[in-house]
C-alpha cells in the first residue's frame, strides 16, 4: 500500500495505517529496544521499577524531609515528591521518545537503505518503549500515592486518553526530529537544548499558582501544561482533567503528528544518498 498517495488518502489516515499495518514490527521493535537497553543487567527490566521508587524515596527525603515542599492545588496540600513525580512521568516520555527519534535514522543506516523497510517506524519505536516506561513508573507512582496520601481514585481510568494525546504528539515530533536529524547533524544538541528549555517554561517542578500574571501567557501557549495538570487531577486530586486545555493539547497533537508525517515522506527520498 503506498501511503504517500496524499491525494486519495488522507495525511492522518495513512500515518495511522502506516503504523497499524505495521504494529508486528513495531512490537517486535521495542520488545527488543528494552531488552538492549538493560542487555548483561543483573536486574534486567527490573530497573525500570527500582529506577522511580528511588527517585520518590530520594524526593521524599530531600524535599519533604530536609525543606519541607508542598504542592498546593486549590484548598489541597499535596506531598512535593508525588506531585513532582507526576508531572515528571509524562514529560520524561515525552523528551525521551522525541530525542531519541532524533538520531533514529542516523544510527540505523543499513535499514534506512533498505528499500522495503518501513523507516517509518524507527520514530515510532522509540516513543513507544519511553510510553512502557512511563506506564512502568507509573505503578511505583500509584503505590507511593497510596502510601504517602493513603488514597486512590477512579478517574485514573481516564489516564490512557492522556497517554493517546502524548502519544500523538511525541511519534509527530519524533518523525519531524528523525528527518531534521538526517540534514541537520547538530539537530541532538540543539533539541536537547529545546527540550531543557521547554521542561522549565513547563509547571513542573513549580506550582501554576506563583507564576506571575505577565508570565501566565507562556502556561497558556504551552501545549504540555495542560497535560501534566490533568495527568495530576486524574490520579492525584480525583477530579476530571481540563477538557478545555486539553483541546489545545489535541489540536497541537493532531498538527504534530499530521505535519511530522507529511515532512517524513516528503524528505525521506533522500534519506539514503545523505547517509
């Protein structure tokens, strides 16, 4: 099927059918990207637990034991190491699977020159293994919720609409990255140097309460803070995500992933003689 025919199918049914027609593979792709990445552990993939429940020991320790930080959302005092892991999950995964793509044709060479290798999937792979991540983490965030704020609530059903958007955004970007990366060899360090940046205009390791109203615009643009604020309502708080905020995530999702594909397959003939 070719999926470039952009005139008789549309952009974003063929980047899905792409990647459904392809989903063997793609399985494949990160069963295998996991297990490499832990290759000769002791532990395996175990680490991708330990790694989080250090991490909130380590956050419960510095920041609730030594400084005493507490996140306040409404009339709510929350504990600081849940509520900054919360928001961290997601945008670990999100940063992840965007960098990664970067380099993912560069660093597969032999597969970008071979003519009936979808390459397609290589960005697809990599936002998908930093997604078993987060999903990973997320347990050890739910446990630590149970301990440390003895409660648990039914709206984290919704969390797989949150992952769906990310998902959306971080495969479109990752496709936009990977193809820039091909051209543009000091793509790593400059999306690095964006991702840094956008992590911190991002309320993450601070509360949306102090940032001062002349500022507020750059919570407002930011397709990400809507995201980690209903990542943050769903399991900490009990309540429904911002439905209107994640509109703006949806529409920058859908942009993302549209505009990554189009850019893909307009570039990616050329992918091999650049290589």
């Amino acid at each position: 099927m070719n999926y470039q025919a952009s005139e008789k199918i549309p952009l974003w049914r063929a980047a899905g059918a792409l990647v459904s027609e392809h989903r063997g593979l793609i399985r494949s792709m990160v069963r295998r990207e996991l297990m490499n990445r832990y290759k000769g552990s002791v532990m395996g993939l175990a680490w991708t637990i330990i790694t989080p429940a250090v991490m909130i020991v380590i956050f419960t320790i510095i920041f609730s034991g030594i400084f005493n930080a507490s996140f306040k959302s409404g009339d709510r005092v929350f504990s600081f190491p849940v509520y900054l892991f919360c928001g961290l999950l997601p945008w670990i995964a999100f940063s992840e699977g965007v960098q990664r793509a970067t380099s993912a044709l560069t660093e597969n060479t032999n597969l970008v020159k071979r003519v009936v290798f979808p390459i397609e999937a290589l960005p697809v792979n990599h936002a998908l293994a930093a997604l078993v991540h987060q999903l990973l983490g997320t347990v050890v965030l739910l446990a630590a919720i149970l301990i440390l704020e003895r409660a648990l609530y039914l709206t984290a059903l919704l969390m797989p609409l949150l992952l769906g958007l990310q998902l959306l955004a971080t495969i479109g970007l990752g496709w936009l990255m990977a193809s820039l990366g091909v051209f543009i060899r000091d793509m790593p360090q400059f999306n690095q140097l964006m991702l840094m940046t956008w992590l911190y205009l991002t309320p993450i390791f601070y509360p949306e309460n102090i940032i001062p109203p002349r500022f507020q615009w750059l919570i407002t643009l930011n397709p990400m803070a809507p995201l980690i604020r209903s990542y943050r309502r769903i399991l900490l708080e009990g309540r429904m995500p911002d439905w209107r905020g994640l509109c703006f995530t949806l529409v920058f999702a859908a942009f993302c992933f549209i505009f990554g594909y189009w850019w893909f397959e307009r570039t990616k003939a050329a992918f091999a003689d650049v290589l």
